[in-house]
C-alpha cells in the first residue's frame, strides 16, 4: 500500500467504486480506494439490483439515466459481465390521484427525453401476464427499467478503474482521519497512514462511522429491507422473453424475474430502522433474521395482485440493511466546515445511482463544480437540525413513504414541530396551518372557522383556494403582515467585509444606507444564490437569502472567506426575525409604530433604516417579495411578539391581515417574481433568468464574471418567460407546479419552473424557460398539466402594477 495519493476513498461497494471510476475518467489516476473487507461488503451484495429512471427530480432522473446507460461503457472497457437485463418496468396506478402522478411524470420525461408512456390495463396485461390488473387504472412504462448482477457491477467499476492506474487496498480498516493545517489529511489504516489530499467517505453502512472519525454527524440511517425469492413457476419460464419489473405501489411492492422464478420486495409500514447505536465494524456478508411477521399484509396484497406467487415456494429469503438520507436522495459533495472532505453516501439505490454520483462527485472535486444542478442530493440541503433522532424518524417516515405519491402541497407530518419562532403560538392561536422547510415551521395560510386545520394533499386546487384568494385580497386591498424568518440571515462585517463581498457577489455592495439586489454565481457562471444587501455602515452588510440554503451557501462563503481575519461572519437566521407589512396600507401602519420619517423621500425602496418601534431597535428594509408597498422590519428574536403586538394594535382599522407563504407565492407570481430552486438554481445563468440586470459589469473580479460577460455580449439560447394558462375553473382545475413541458406547433420546446394562480389577477400562471427568439406578448403556446394539454399565452407585461408605482411609490 502506498503511504500517499491524491485521493482516497473509503468504501468498496458501488458508490465508491464508482467514484474511483469517474475519477481516472477524468484524469485523476493517483488515487485510492480502502476497504475495510472485500468489494461489495455492506448493502451492495445483498442488493435486488434493479434499476430505473423515475424520480421526482428532474436532474436526479437524468442522473439515473445517465447511470444505467453507463453499465454498457463498462462492460466494453472491462470485458466484465455486469449482467444487464433491460426488460422495461411497470408502475401501476390503482387510485385517480396516483395516475395524475404518472401523468405529471410522464410529462416530465417529454422534455427529458426519456421514452415513457402511459399504457391502460390491457396493454399491462399484455407486458406482464402474471398480473391481476383488477381495480388497475393504468400505469407508467419504462423501457429502460431493469436489473443487473449488484457483484459483477462493482468489479466492472473497479477494474476499470484499476486498469487506468487507480489502486484498491481490501481488508484493511480505516481507523481515524485526521486533518492537516494546509487541508490534507492523514487516513490511518490497520496497515498504515496514508497521506492525501481528498477524502472521500463512501461508507455506505458505516458512513456515519467514518464521518465521526471526521467529527461530523451525517443524516443517514440504516433501515431492514426484505425480499423473498421464489422457486420455479412455469408462467415465467416458459415465457419467450423475460417479464417486466411492475411497482404496485398501493400493494408497497416490487416484482421482477430471477432466473426461473421471481423476486418479491417489498416497503412495509411495519419496518425496522437497524444498528440505531452504531454499525458493528464485524457486520458484512451477514443477513438479517427473517421477519415474515412485518410483511404479512402486504405479502397478502403481492398474492392477490401475481396470483402465481400462490402456487410458488419461497426459495430464499433475503433481510438485509441500507441507508436512506431524510429525504431518501444521496448524500454527495464537500462538507460544510471541512476542506478536501467529500460524501458519497446514502445511496440508497445505488445501481440506479451510483454512476451519477460518481460523475457528480467526480466532477465538483477536479472542476469545481458539478456538471448539472444536482441540489437535490447536495449533502448541504441539510442543516444541524437533522440530529441523530430526528434523522431515524424521518428515515422510517421515508421508507413507509417509498411508493407512496409526492404531492406538491403535502407537509409531511413526522419530527414536527422541530424549531419555531416566538410567533409561532400567536399564529397558532389565529387557526394557521403550518409548513416546514429547513427544519423551521413556517405559516402557509391561515384556515377559517369551521375549515379543517389540514391542507388536503393534492395535485389540484386544494381546500386552502378560498382562504389564500383571501389573504391575497387582504394584501393588495389594505396591509398584510407575514413573518420573515424564511430568509436565511448573515451579517458581513470587517475592515475587507465590502471587498469580499464585491468579489464573491455579482452585483456591487450599496452605500450605507442602501439595498441592492445580486445573484452568487459560480466560477462557471451558474446561479448559486440570489441574495439582497443591506449597507447597514462602513463595514457592516446583512445579507439575506433563502432560508434551507443555509448550509449551502455558508459552505460557498466559508470556502472563499479571507485568512487574515478581515472579514466575520455570522450566520443569525434565528437570531434576527421579525415581520413584513404589505400593501396600499403599509406606510401608514409603520407610521403609526415608530417617530421615524416613514415617507417616501425619507424611506425609499431599496434604503435600509435603523428604527425604534416603542421600545424596540429594528431595522427597516423598504423591499418586499410581495411586488407591492411593502417593508421588511427585522428585531432581536426576544422583540418579536412585542413587535406583533404594536403592529397588530396599530392596524386593526387599517385592514390589517396575517398571510402565509401560499399567498406570497401566488403575489410573486403576478410581478414574475423567480423563486430560488425554481426559476434562480444551479442549472441557469443569470443572462437566461433575467438575473443579470443586478450586474454590475463595472466590476471585473468577481466569481462567474467571464461567464457574465460573455452571455452579455452574446446572449443565450433560452430565456424566461410568464405564461397565462387556461386551466379553467371547475373543481378538477389543476395549475402549473413546475417541469410541465411546454409546446409550441406540437413539439416541446420547454418547461415549466414554476406555476400556480394569481388569485388576485385570477389567472393561472407558469414560468418556464424557452428558446429566447419564441419569447413575443401574446404568442400562444401549450402546457401539458396532468396529461391534458391546455393553451397557455405568453405575457410580457406583469399582471399587477406594471409600472411598479405602488412598490416604489
């Protein structure tokens, strides 16, 4: 074993081999791969080894995509079998609101390029014979689903990684890994120390372990998964060709071929998280004891669905741990805090995965960033509230939830409420119904007398309609007032605080006194952030953003802060909240609670002021999400149910009225307001969003700045726009979400970055990115939602205050 490499990698099952792969592909071949026992050693021998592309984020599919196209590469540079078998997958639906699902899927996969289709029972019947298709309404088939030998795949993957000069050391445990002051590291192994520069930690079921040895806590969880093998049936090996992997969701099972008989899997309600105190260092080819008890019901369901199964025997049974992250996507990329250390982790289907992590890895540690948006499995989109407890229930929660349907309005329900403001109990005492992002409750909209305190899950308009159009009114007719905590919140100060902040921001830091707006953009000029800044003095900037990125962006400013102690840093989300009043009533609400000027000469849009509310210091941002009059007023956390109390006194006869984040979206919607993670995020530049009017092209030294100029000089392909959609009003109308495809003369031309209804211009609006020289007022295109395609027409003017008079006014 050599005593130093570039990288060393830890873990030899299919993630890391995979990412020892992608490293020499890309050139890196001075690298290391240690395991603590043989390749394949945790969950991946014990694998089903299925595959398949279906996944609600859009850039995971197609990093699934690009996974299972891989294996044939493999197999052509290795010679080694991965045992492909590309026999198509069936999901079926058995509920209305579970083909609405398909649907919505199926419309993603039109502009991704993937080859799904919607087929009915007959046509099931026909790919899978052995199915019961009672109760069936149709189902989602994918040709490319299939499975695979889980062993032959990871030594394709490591041979060829061996082949271009990469090293694998078995049966040699890590033991502790130590940092260096310059950001290397010391791996300290049964065999020795080795020296490297990167770590990367791909543990699989002794990720955690390996990260405490690191000193950071990892949201992951092992959970018990159980699949039963049957004996030989004649209806699958007289067949000419092999059967089709079908999902049954409402059965919580899986069924695919092996050899002459069929594997059963399945995701009960009843499941077990395993080695809640930690991974045994010992554990390995071992299997878990057989727990038929905990697949009773659903056992009973897969009978009554493949009535094959009840003339077959149960040949093996196989019980056996993996992990899941909370939200059941990869844990990938550099942790916060720490230099040169990578995750790969929480893979949890790692032959439909593994190679799109390993590419994504691959790519962030030699180029410096991803290759596409891959957010969704960024192990920073989690923060220090995912404490060890809270992460094993939210684990259980998404295994039970494994085939259940994502809709785009459902709060799920477990380790709720984590983390709150003083307000939270004002707002519950006014029948508000919460939401939860980031591990913080947030209001989504305030239910009337007599409504239930639950939003109905849906892919439609929900129970909430009414109660939103009226918070929505209450804005634009009078004041509204909603709570600020969902902006992450950073003070910037020092004597190089200004200077830093030119550098890593697109736009200019304001005078004192002032607001300006500004995306973060990477070195590839990809948007990593839209943020405002608030020149509070010479050297001091607030700095807020969205709220669940906090991790995120702590990473980007960490990384890139100065070493000679200019600049600090202080991350104070939960330490400065307060409110934002908005609407034609606004000015004179905030008149009435402090002496200040409050006109618009003294206090104009963009300007931050310093204020006293009665007792209390505030400070007065004049900007507002809401595109209407409006003022963010931001207080110590210990003020904010004084600072309640004095507006709520002080507005009752001004129509005062609280509103939630439901209404703030459907109000950002008429101004075409973009939304981080929708229309701001990682795959865009600021020339395609709109972003790149808060440059400031004067400055030539900031991140992304070749890029900007460039897409100035000549501009992209694609462009935002803001569609009206006719979805009509009945009670199935169902509004844009986000990755509809858009249609112009029948071909897709684009999709959708987020939609919803305006309800106060009652219009139904997308936006969506499409190819800039379509982008013409009133040129008419189609908007497939649900499987229906609806007219949708491009707007260039805002439905509400074009001119911006009331915002600035």
């Amino acid at each position: 074993m050599k005593n130093q490499a570039r990288v060393v990698v830890i873990g030899g099952g299919v993630v890391g081999c995979s990412v020892l792969y992608h490293l020499t592909k890309m050139g890196w071949t001075d690298i290391m791969l240690i395991e603590r026992s043989e390749l394949t050693s945790g969950s991946t021998w014990h694998a089903a080894g299925g595959f398949h592309t279906l996944n609600a984020d859009t850039n995971m599919a197609a990093l699934q995509g690009y996974t299972i196209k891989l294996y044939r590469e493999l197999e052509k540079i290795t010679g080694q079998s991965c045992g492909l078998h590309h026999v198509g997958g069936v999901t079926i639906a058995t509920t209305p609101d579970r083909l609405d699902y398909l649907k919505a899927e199926r419309a993603k996969h039109r502009y991704m390029g993937l080859e799904t289709e919607i087929v009915g029972p007959e046509e099931i019947k026909k790919l899978s014979p052995i199915t019961n298709v009672d109760g069936v309404l149709g189902a989602l088939y994918d040709p490319l689903d299939g499975h695979l030998d889980p062993s032959g795949t990871t030594h394709a993957y490591a041979k060829a990684a061996r082949m271009a000069g990469a090293e694998i050391v078995l049966r040699n445990r890590v033991i502790e890994t130590n940092p260096r002051a310059d950001g290397t590291w010391d791996v300290v192994t049964e065999m020795g120390t080795v020296h490297a520069e990167h770590v990367v930690n791909a543990g699989g079921l002794w990720a955690r372990e390996v990260g405490e040895m690191a000193g950071i806590m990892l949201p992951l969880h092992p959970m018990e998964h159980q699949y039963l093998v049957t004996g030989d049936i004649p209806e699958v090996y007289e067949r000419d060709e092999e059967l089709p992997h079908v999902m049954d969701p409402a059965g919580e099972t899986y069924l695919r071929q092996e050899g002459r008989g069929l594997v059963i899997g399945i995701y009960e309600q009843d499941c077990d998280p395993w080695a809640v105190d930690g991974t045994p260092w010992d554990f390995g080819h071992e299997l878990l004891n057989d727990n038929l008890e905990r697949i009773a019901e659903p056992l009973d369901a897969a009978f009554k669905r493949y009535p094959v199964l009840e003339r077959a025997g149960i040949k093996t049974i196989i019980n056996g741990p993996f992990t899941f992250a909370p939200d059941g996507n990869p844990l990938v990329g550099p942790i916060p805090g720490l230099r040169n250390y990578w995750s790969a982790c929480a893979v949890m289907a790692g032959f439909s995965q593994g190679g799109g992590v390993g590419l994504t890895l691959a790519e962030w540690m030699i180029e410096g960033e991803p290759g596409r948006d891959v957010y969704a499995m960024d192990v920073a989109r989690f923060g220090d509230y995912c404490t060890r407890p809270y992460t094993r229930m939210k684990v259980t929660e998404n295994y039970q939830r494994r085939f259940s349907i994502s809709y785009p309005n459902e709060e799920l329900p477990v380790g709720r409420p984590l983390q709150t403001t003083p307000a939270y109990g004002l707002w519950k005492a006014q029948r508000a119904v919460f939401g939860s992002g980031y591990g913080l409750e947030h209001v989504n909209y305030f239910a009337p007398e007599g409504e239930p305190l639950f939003e109905t899950p849906t892919f439609r308009r929900s129970n909430a309609f009414d109660a939103i159009a009226a918070e929505c009114r209450a804005v634009r007719e009078a004041v509204g007032i909603n709570e600020i905590h969902n902006f992450g919140k950073y003070l910037v100060s020092g004597p190089g605080a200004v200077d830093w902040l030119n550098r890593i921001m697109a736009n200019r830091v304001p005078k004192i006194g002032k607001i300006a707006l500004t995306p973060m953009l990477s070195p590839k000029g990809k948007i990593i952030g839209d943020f405002t800044m608030a020149r509070l003095g010479e050297e001091e900037v607030q700095l807020t953003a969205s709220y669940s990125a906090q991790a995120f962006h702590m990473r980007w400013f960490l990384h890139h802060l100065p070493q000679d102690g200019s600049v600090t840093l202080q991350n104070v989300s939960l330490q400065r909240i307060g409110f934002q009043i908005a609407g034609p009533n606004a000015r004179e609400l905030l008149s009435r609670v402090t002496d200040t000027d409050v006109s618009n000469a003294a206090m104009p849009f963009l300007s931050c002021t310093p204020v006293e509310i009665g007792p209390i210091p505030a400070l007065v941002n004049r900007v507002t999400y809401t595109g209407d009059l409006g003022y963010e007023i931001y207080v110590d956390a210990a003020h904010q149910c004084a600072l309640y109390e004095a507006l709520s006194a002080a507005g009752e006869d001004l129509g005062l009225k609280p509103f939630g984040m439901r209404a703030m979206m459907s109000l950002r919607l008429e101004k075409s307001f973009g939304s981080w993670m929708r229309e701001f995020r990682p795959e865009f530049t600021c020339a395609e969003t709109g972003l790149d009017r808060f440059i400031s092209f004067k400055k030539n030294d900031f991140i992304g700045h070749a890029v900007a100029v460039r897409e100035r000089d000549n501009p992209p392909a694609r462009h935002l726009a803001t569609f009206i959609v006719e979805t009509g009003d009945g009670p199935d109308a169902a509004d844009c979400v986000a990755d509809e495809p858009i249609y112009k003369d029948g071909k897709v031309v684009g999709f959708v970055t987020s939609g919803g209804y305006a309800h106060y211009s009652q219009k139904s609006v997308a936006i969506g990115m499409i190819p800039k020289e379509m982008i013409a007022d009133g040129a008419q295109f189609e908007i497939e939602i649900l499987g229906e395609v609806k007219q949708a027409t491009l707007i260039e003017e805002v439905l509400f205050d074009s001119k911006a008079e009331r915002m600035r006014g």
